[in-house]
C-alpha cells in the first residue's frame, strides 16, 4: 500500500488530502476475475451464494422473493427489465432489484451513457445561503488513476432515458474491515425520486479509464484499461426516505445520498481487497465553515468534459439552502458538470485521515460554476449502518 498526495497548490490553499492508493495496482487481467430506507438485496452475499444456489449468483430463497414481486428472472435478463410503465416499475424500500446480466455492460454500451442532466438543474434559496462561490476551475486527475484516486469510479445504470452515468467512490464497512463492498453515490443516481422508482442495472467501475484516454482512443482500447478491476454490480442499495418520497423536488436535495452494496461480476474478491483501499466515511456533519478545504472527485459527462476523464476541484466550502426549513448543504467552487453527480467529496479529519464527508448532488441551471452537495448526519449514518448490518458476517 502506498499514500499518494493529492496538493491544492494550484489553489493556493492549505493542506492536502490524500487518497491511499494501492501500490501494485491492477493486472493485466482484471483482479476481480480473481431515517434510511433501503431496496432489498437482489443476490446473495458471497457465502450465502455457495448454498442453495441458482446458477445466477442468486439464492432460491431471493429468486423467489422476485418473483413474489412479479420479477421473472429470465424474462427480466431477456429485455423485461426495459419496461418502465409507471404502474408496474418498483419504487418501494424494500423492491430494490439489480441481477447480474452477464455482458450487458460492455465498453461501447458504457462510452454510449449520458449523464442525468434534469438532476443537477436546481437553484439554491435565497434563505440560509452564504454569496455564491467564485468558480473553481477542475483539474484533470494524473494517470494511471489507480495509483492516484483508486476509491473513486463510474457508475452505470439504467433509466427510461436510456443508459446513464454518475460517480461513485469505495467506502470502509466497519463490521468487514479490509474487505468492504462499499460504494457512496448520489440517491439519484440509484433512483428517480418523487417521479418514479429503482434505476436498474446498476453497477461500479473503479478506476474506469485508467490510463484518461480520449474517447476516441478509449474506442479502441483494452477491457483492462477500461475498467482495470472488474465491473460491480449492486446487490443492495438505500438512500433516504426523503428522496425516495420527494425526490427532485427542492425539499429532497440535501437527502441526496446513497450506499450500494457490490459483488463482483467474476471473482469473489471483495471491493477494497481488488482495489486495495477504501475510505471513511464523516458522519460527524460539520458546517461548512469547519468542514476546511473539500476537494470533490468525479467524471463530468456534460459539455465541455466528455465523461471518460477524471477530474477534481478544491475549495472552501460554503453554506447552501435548497428550500425553506431543510438542511444547509455545502457548495463549491467548481467548474464539473453532470456526470460527476455522486463523485465523493472529501476533507481532512483531526487526525490528519482523508474521509469522504458528502457527494455531489446539485450544480447551477443553464451554467457551471459550483456544486452542492448533502451534510452526512444521523440519517446517512443510519443508511451506511443499514447496508454494513445487512451483510455482516
């Protein structure tokens, strides 16, 4: 293992933050061949898998928990999982559902994603906020991203608008140290809110383009440059009871967050050992002004960035409102657009650790010139629990 320092000096602020970033790095084969509210668990964990299995890395007990839910598993991977009819799309806590579809997510399928642009559109209120930051240019992250940013990866799912992307980023599971399945994103970037339910075929690539190269090159490049790790589909996800409810609306923005937990597509290799880190989580929800530097991670899919290309920003955060009566959110400085929505944001702990203490989740209507992202307290808190418990062994 080894610490590489990620310097703000183009910003001319103080400190730093690291990502620990695993020394040996991926192989030319993919080492992984080697008040909450949460969506059920569509596969089973690792040890579960080796007992009454199914042949799809789902026990009988789950498969038949789908079906009671009117989901026939091989009509689903045969195209069923295309109908988005209003009456019949799963949005509950409890119908979360996400099989594996071996192959679906190859890399033509993953250059073809968009960002959910309608996500990250909404203005701040009047009330509560602090001046509107200047912008904060993003900075390409250095190459090869494994050794410099190796938590932070892309998110691919499925909505009726067609294959889409966010950002996501590995975080520790206190009850499997060494070993989490962890990933931190944006809740919607798993689900539609207020206006619909799950997203489907939802699943983590760390590091993806490892090596930043352009979409044309990227076009003709290796699946091990691609996605050096393996593709993670979610097993499990939860997000808040806020978004699920109100999602979208201006009153949901500061419950944007959600916690998936991932099984390798090949392999039975845990997340954090596959890729050799995962950070924790601050739940300890400080403001703005004690939070210091926050440096936000993501792949901005909009124009002018075209997605394939990791970036960051640095800044001082600030106070945001959404609405009258909800949680102040922290704003940034910083040029990223949508694509990057999920992306950790990150600040240094007392103890001189790096710690992911929000996600991005909202930037400006018709410009780009900050981000906004949620304050993790007690309901975050309570969403990284849930998942952790879920699969404590």
């Amino acid at each position: 293992m080894r610490s590489v320092r990620l310097l703000p000096a183009a910003l001319g602020l103080a400190g730093a933050l690291a990502l620990t970033a695993t020394g040996c790095g991926p192989t030319e084969t993919p080492a992984a061949s080697d008040k909450p509210s949460a969506g059920a668990s569509s596969s089973a964990p690792a040890d579960a898998a080796d007992t009454g299995g199914t042949g799809d890395g789902l026990t009988k007990d789950l498969a038949d928990k789908l079906k009671k839910r009117g989901v026939d598993l091989d009509k689903w991977k045969d195209g069923e999982w295309k109908n988005w009819d209003t009456n019949t799309w799963l949005r509950e806590a409890e119908d979360f559902v996400n099989p594996v579809i071996e192959g679906l997510w190859d890399p033509a399928r993953m250059q073809s994603a968009k960002s959910p642009d309608q996500t990250i559109t909404a203005q701040a209120g009047s009330g509560g906020s602090d001046p509107i930051p200047r912008p904060v240019k993003a900075q390409r992250e250095k190459t090869p991203y494994h050794r410099n940013a190796a938590p932070v990866g892309k998110i691919f799912f499925d909505s009726p608008q067609g294959h889409m992307v966010c950002s996501g980023t590995i975080v520790k599971d206190p009850r499997r140290p060494g070993k989490s399945n962890m990933v931190w994103t944006a809740g919607h970037c798993v689900h539609a809110g207020k206006k619909g339910g799950w997203y489907r075929n939802i699943t983590f690539v760390p590091a993806y383009n490892d090596l930043g190269k352009s979409p044309a090159a990227l076009s003709n490049a290796r699946p091990h440059e691609i996605y050096p790790y393996g593709q993670y589909w979610a097993d499990w996800a939860v997000t808040s009871g806020e978004w699920i409810q109100s999602g979208g609306t201006n009153q949901a923005w500061p419950y944007d967050y959600a916690v998936l937990h991932v099984q390798p597509q090949r392999g039975g290799k845990s997340l954090e050992e596959t890729v050799g880190v995962a950070l924790p989580v601050d739940f300890s929800a400080p403001s703005p002004a004690q939070a210091g530097t926050i440096g936000a991670w993501g792949y901005p899919q909009a124009p002018p960035y075209n997605g394939v290309i990791m970036h960051k920003c640095l800044d001082r955060g600030t106070r945001m409102t959404t609405a009258p009566a909800t949680p102040v959110m922290y704003r940034i400085g910083c040029t990223m657009t949508a694509g990057s929505s999920g992306g950790g944001w990150f600040r240094v702990l007392p103890n001189g650790k790096t710690a992911l203490v929000s996600n991005t989740s909202i930037g400006p209507a018709g410009s780009n010139g900050w981000l906004a992202g949620p304050q993790l307290g007690r309901g975050a808190k309570a969403a990284h629990e849930m998942v952790s418990k879920k699969f404590a062994r």
